[in-house]
C-alpha cells in the first residue's frame, strides 16, 4: 500500500493510539509530564486520532493478551497510572471506539480539551477499573477532565466523529500509521512506539512480551522538534 503524507502544523504532535492499548497509555503519559517538565505547555498541543484496533482486526483487543503486557508496561512507567481490573469480570470493557469518538468530539473545544480527555479517559481504564465502554461513565470522566459534558454528549449522539474514525482505518490499517502509538511531527517523521523496543516471548496471546530497550528520554528530543 502506499503510505500518506501526514499533515502537521508546527507547534503540533498527531498522536495516532488505541484507548485500549498499554503501550500508547505509555507514550501518553510521557508526552505529557515531559511537556510539562520543559515548560512547553502552552507551546506544543496533541492531537490525538484514533488508531481503532477492534475495526481493524474485526474483534476486541483479547483481554488475556492486555493481562500479559499490563504488567510489563506498567514496569517501564508506574507512575502513569495502573492496577489490574478490579471490577466484575462482565463489566471489563470490549471495545474503545466510544470513547475515541469522544474524543475527536471534545476537538470541537481545542485540542487543549481533546488532550485532557483522551489523557483521562487512559487512566480511567488502567489505573481505575472503569467501564469506558459505556456512555454515562465517558461523559462522568469527561466532567472530570474540565470538559463541557453537554458538549460531549450531543456530539455522540449526533454521531460524526464515528465517520471521522472509520476514515482513520485504512491509514492504520496500511503502511501510513505503524501501530498504536504512531507520532508524527512537524518535520515529517514518524515514531512507533517512541523509545520503547520489546519482543514477544513464545506464542502470542499465551507467552508475554520481553522489553529489549527503553529510552523514555527520546520524549524531549520529540517535543523539541515539533515546536518546528
């Protein structure tokens, strides 16, 4: 397939991530406590599109390969925010694409707003044991987070931002986006899983991913650049 331009203003870092995948709660965290460190704040916004696993491998992520990588993810950055799922096993959350419509919905109050929820909506799943599949609990972390909730809700049930994630699928789906997380910057890079390389041990879904190199210092460099 041929691989697209990804188009990003300066002053901006597109973020394409599953809700659902560890490693993108990883580099969310990073993006943000490193912004914060290097007082870029207000100079460097987010913008998060969805990378929707579950419609591009037609089935929910299998949650015995999350309790693989869980733990192994949480190792590299326990401060981000994890526990294992203490809710009833029938209220474990099977698909993100909800919560990611919200997300491109919250864009409609800047991207400073968008940021906050996915950020939130992250840390709901993994280190909260919330059900984000449902709608009453993505609008509660959406009041959580500062974001206007009314402004949220008639934006799902409107339903546009579905159609701005399915156009998202082929572009993650081919050679453009190369997993969850993908970063693109200014300059026209791209970065998988920025500093973290990791393999799977034995068969995947039953072994457990092995971590080969992480250098989550490569987050600043990133930062710096995107600022154009």
């Amino acid at each position: 397939m041929d691989t697209q331009v990804i188009d990003v203003a300066p002053g901006t870092i597109v973020f394409y991530a599953d809700i659902g995948c560890p490693w993108a709660h990883i580099a969310a965290y990073r993006l943000h406590t490193t912004r914060e460190r290097l007082g870029l704040t207000e100079r460097v916004r987010f913008d998060v599109r969805a990378f929707p696993l579950e419609l591009i491998n037609d089935m929910a992520t299998p949650k015995l390969i999350l309790d693989a990588e869980i733990p192994v993810a949480g190792g590299l950055a326990p401060e981000a925010g994890w526990q294992v799922w203490q809710g009833p096993t029938h209220e474990y959350p099977v698909t993100t694409v909800l919560a990611m419509e919200a997300v491109e919905v919250a864009k409609k109050q800047g991207l400073e707003a968008s940021e906050r929820l996915d950020r939130a909506l992250r840390l709901a799943l993994f280190g909260q044991s919330r059900n984000i599949s449902m709608r009453h609990v993505v609008l509660q972390i959406a009041g959580e987070a500062g974001v206007d909730v009314e402004s949220v809700k008639a934006g799902l049930v409107e339903g546009w931002a579905r159609a701005e994630i399915e156009r998202q699928v082929p572009l993650c789906a081919g050679d453009t986006v190369q997993g969850s997380p993908t970063l693109f910057l200014p300059d026209g890079s791209a970065h998988h899983n920025p500093g973290v390389r990791l393999h799977w041990e034995g068969e995947w879904g039953i072994g457990f991913p092995v971590i080969d190199q992480d250098e989550p210092a490569v987050y600043e460099d990133l930062l710096r650049r995107a600022l154009g």
